[in-house]
C-alpha cells in the first residue's frame, strides 16, 4: 500500500503548485473579467506573494492543532481559523486577505466559507500614516527627484522601476506617460502628467531608452505620493458639487438627484465627490472603480 501511496510533498509545497498553477503574470486581468475567468488566476508577483504568507499560515495552523498533512484534510478547518484570527482582533483588511487567500486556494468565493469578516473603515487604514520604521532610512530631500517623480505622475512601485524614458508622450496638450510594463493586471494606461512637469520631463528625456530610476527604495511610501497625486488630479479637474445637475429622479420619493455625484458611506458619511473625475482619476492610477480612490486616496 505505502508503495503507490502519492508522494504529495509538504503543505508549503502542495500551496506552491497550486498557486503556480493559478499565475498568470503579463495576462489582462481586464480581459479576464468579461469573460468571466480573472477569478481562478493571479495576475501580480505582490499578489501571489501575499497569499502564499497567509496560506502558509494557515496551514500552519492545521498541521500543528490537527495533524493536518494535506490540503484536502485543512479544508475542513478553514471557517475555524478565519474565525480564530476575528477572536484575535485582525484589523479587517488582513481578515480579509485571509479570506481572500483561501478562497484563492480552494478555487472557490471567500463567501463560501460562512464566515463575514469585519467591514473596512477608511479611518482603521494605517498605510501610510504616522512614521515607520523604514521612515528613519528614507530622506525624501536626498530622494527628492524620485519623490516628486511620483507626485506628479502617479506610478505603483514596480511601474516606476520598469519605466524607460521613451515612455514618455505629449498627446492633446498634455504630457502623458504610457505605463505597460510592472501595472497591476497588465493592463496598459496613459498616466497625465501634473505638478512637476518639467522634472518629469527631464528625467524621462535624460534616460532615453533606459530605466529612469536604477533603484526605487523600498523605505519610500509610494502609496502617499500617489494618494497626493490622486488628489491634486482630482481637484484640477472636479466640478464643484453644487456645479452637479440633478438629472435623474428616484421613483420611489420623486425627488431629484445628481447621479453623477459619488456619496461617501460610514466613517466618512456627508462628503461628496463629483464621479466623473473620480473615474478619470481611478484610471490614472491603473484602477477602474471609483469606490478604490474615495476609500484609500482622495484627502479632499
């Protein structure tokens, strides 16, 4: 018997093969979600990376409280452990991640598992907010090109260390940088160009063919620089509210409303934004949901 018994290898590798069957790094996440398969891949290394830590942890988790040698036997616990890390206070965005990360797994819907994870409140973000460790080996004065590098146009951090000078164009008399190589989904965009356009410019004339930037620091929070970015777009190109027509009509009050105005929920209930920015500002970004800028980079 133990002879034709499969030899399935540890728990980390069976997580492994299994999310290396998933990778589809270069593919068009876009593309996948019209015709309905972007839910069974990975489209990004920082994704695949991120599962693989909370799949591990779980597996962990079952192997030592249940002997678990397979995948197939720590599907049994999921529900236990998700439920276990709720106990211990995970802020939601990692329950969630967890979550995520499992379904990914499994090849199912993190609902699916029967457990409801906490609601993400923009005011428990703590990306980018208050100083870190990685602060105190970053100075944005000696960095300062890479800094407002970023402000002005945007880019993720794996963009910026892809980029080339030649990716730069002036197209309706707007500077615009082509980002097609390092985006989330692979999917390619034009990025305007604002702020210190002619630091941009010079950078990105400077490098020709190469690399703008040999090395991005990993002590820089460029999520802050394109949430700054986000803004100053956002409020270049923005209606005011009351600008807004009310065009539409609720058929249940009768009363009249601005369909094209975005109404932020909970913690941030009563602000208003105009959603016709908001989109153009989400596809700078390499986005396409207006819900993504208001709850993580918009600071109007």
């Amino acid at each position: 018997m133990a002879r034709n018994r499969v030899k399935l290898g540890s728990l980390t590798r069976q997580i492994q093969e299994r999310f290396d069957s998933k990778l589809a790094i270069g593919e068009s996440k876009y593309k996948a979600k019209k015709d309905g398969t972007a839910n069974e891949k990975i489209y990004s290394w920082q994704t695949y990376k991120s599962y693989m830590k909370q799949a591990n942890e779980f597996t962990r988790y079952c192997k030592e409280k249940h002997q678990c040698r397979t995948l197939d036997e720590c599907r049994t616990y999921v529900d236990e452990w998700l439920k276990n890390g709720i106990d211990r206070g995970l802020s939601a965005y990692t329950q969630k991640l967890n979550a995520c990360s499992l379904a990914k797994l499994y090849s199912c819907s993190s609902s699916d598992f029967g457990v409801r994870t906490s609601v993400r409140h923009r005011v428990n973000i703590t990306r980018s907010r208050g100083d870190k460790v990685r602060d105190k080996h970053f100075s944005e004065e000696k960095n300062k090109d890479l800094v407002e590098f970023c402000k002005s146009t945007g880019l993720r951090r794996e963009e910026l260390k892809c980029l080339t000078g030649d990716k730069l164009i002036h197209e309706d008399g707007v500077y615009k940088i082509i980002v097609d190589r390092g985006s989330k989904g692979g999917r390619m965009r034009k990025a305007p160009v604002i702020g210190n356009v002619n630091l941009v410019v010079n950078l990105m004339s400077k490098a020709g063919d190469n690399k703008v930037f040999e090395k991005v620091k990993s002590g820089a929070d460029i999520h802050s620089y394109r949430s700054e970015y986000a803004t100053s777009l956002y409020k270049s190109i923005a209606r005011k509210i009351e600008d807004i027509p009310y065009d539409k009509v609720n058929r249940g009050t009768g009363r009249k409303y601005q369909s094209e105005v975005y109404s932020c929920r909970s913690d941030l209930k009563g602000v208003k934004y105009d959603k016709r920015a908001m989109l153009d500002v989400s596809k700078a970004l390499g986005h396409n949901r207006i819900s993504v800028i208001a709850e993580h980079y918009l600071k109007v």
